[in-house]
C-alpha cells in the first residue's frame, strides 16, 4: 500500500493532516470531532451521533462560513449526524480552496453546485478538480491545481469483515475471491470503487458490478482502466484511496 508523504498543521485551531500522494494535487483529512470544537460558536455537538436534526443559523457559527442557501440545505437534512458530515466536509473543502486556490475569495464566497448525478463542483471555479469524503470521525477533501485532471477521493474506516449480502451487492464474485478473508483489503477496494465512481462523477448512478478492483487495477464493464490508483492506510483502522488521470 502507498505510504504517501503526511505534514500536520494547525488551521484555525484544527489538527488537519496534508497527505501528498501525487503532485499538484492537494489532499486534506481531519477529525470530524476537532471541526465541530472550533466552528460552533455553542458546546452542544461534543457527541453528534444520537441526536435528531437541528435548525441551524449563521450566528451558531464562530465566522461566516456558510452563506443563507447553505444553511437552508443543511436543514432540510432529517439526521443531525448527516447535517454534521455535510458542514464539517464543506468547511473543509473551503478551507483548502480558500488556502491554495482560490484565496481572494472568504469562505463563505466559496460554495458547491451539483451536477445531475450529484458530483460536486466548485461554483465560482467549476473547473477546478475536487473531491469529498467522510466515514466515521473523518472528513477528507482533494483538489487539483491543474485544472483539466479529474480526481476521485474515498475514505472508510476498516471494520469487521462485511456480511456476505454486502458483499454481493458491493463487488463481483472475483474480487470477493481476491479479497479472501481480508477485511483491510475489502474496504481498500471499497475505497478504490467509490473513489472511481466519484471519477467518472456517476457515484452510485453506476452499477457496482461493472466496476472491479483487481490486483490494485481497475476494470470498467471488462476493460481495463489507465488510471493512477493511490492508498494509504492511517491511524491504524482507516484507509485513503485516490484516483486520477
């Protein structure tokens, strides 16, 4: 598995962890736990998960970060947990653009559009590469400074090995025959599936069994896939999958 190249920084008092798998292209990841600390302006989401949604306003925020259709998004969410993933993913993919692309622009100038099978775009740069994840107490985000690549980003925690209806709905009968009985390399592949899906910007519009990961290569409806797959295993329990042209 690619080790990558890992800096931590400090960014408005959030530990965020730059991770350089191919140049020229930016990847960030941090605890969703540490965002909820610095960006409420109230110490209520210390433990997000059991709670039902909330009606967010902008003063719940210690800096304007989301502009007023952002947050009537977010409160249209029916679980708070989902309503957190999607401000804390957001907030980080600004904070990156904001640092390294786009930096004339504040954060809450810098918001996302959809295409028609949900791939997101950047709204005042919608050519500028990019690509969200989160699982668990992660949210990663990519971005590419050449502006004519495509990048896909996935990020899961490794869990107990999946039940076999899992498995047969996420992958082929050959790659569960690859993947043996190893859980750390059935989400490694997971990553790389989602990763590709977020690619081709289909996600789950595309059927998971015309896509499979063989021995690290990807294959698309039997053909074979030139594409750079890059993953990195972290904190000892969750792997990062990158693909790009």
């Amino acid at each position: 598995m690619y080790k990558g190249l890992m800096a931590t920084s400090i960014i408005n008092g959030i530990a965020i962890s730059t991770l350089s798998l191919k140049p020229g292209i930016t990847i960030w990841y941090c605890k969703i736990p540490h965002i909820i600390r610095a960006i409420f302006s109230k110490n209520i989401y210390h433990n997000y998960r059991p709670v039902v949604n909330e009606i967010f306003k902008k003063n719940d925020f210690n800096e304007p970060i989301f502009n007023t259709q952002e947050i009537n998004a977010v409160n249209g969410f029916r679980a708070f947990k989902k309503q957190i993933e999607w401000l804390c993913g957001r907030y980080l993919v600004k904070q990156l653009l904001h640092l390294n692309y786009l930096t004339k622009y504040p954060l809450e100038k810098i918001t996302l559009g959809y295409l028609e099978q949900g791939a997101p775009y950047v709204a005042i740069a919608p050519d500028l590469p990019i690509s969200i994840s989160h699982s668990n107490d992660y949210t990663a985000a990519a971005a590419a400074a050449d502006r004519t690549k495509i990048i896909g980003l996935d990020i899961e925690k490794i869990q107990k090995k999946p039940d076999k209806y899992f498995l047969k709905t996420a992958f082929t009968q050959k790659e569960i025959s690859q993947s043996g009985e190893s859980a750390e390399m059935i989400f490694k592949n997971w990553t790389i599936k989602e990763a590709y899906l977020k690619y081709i910007k289909k996600g789950f519009n595309e059927s998971l069994h015309k896509v499979e990961i063989l021995d690290n290569e990807i294959r698309h409806n039997n053909k074979k896939v030139d594409l750079d797959v890059h993953s990195i295993k972290f904190e000892e329990n969750y792997i990062l999958s990158m693909v790009s042209d």
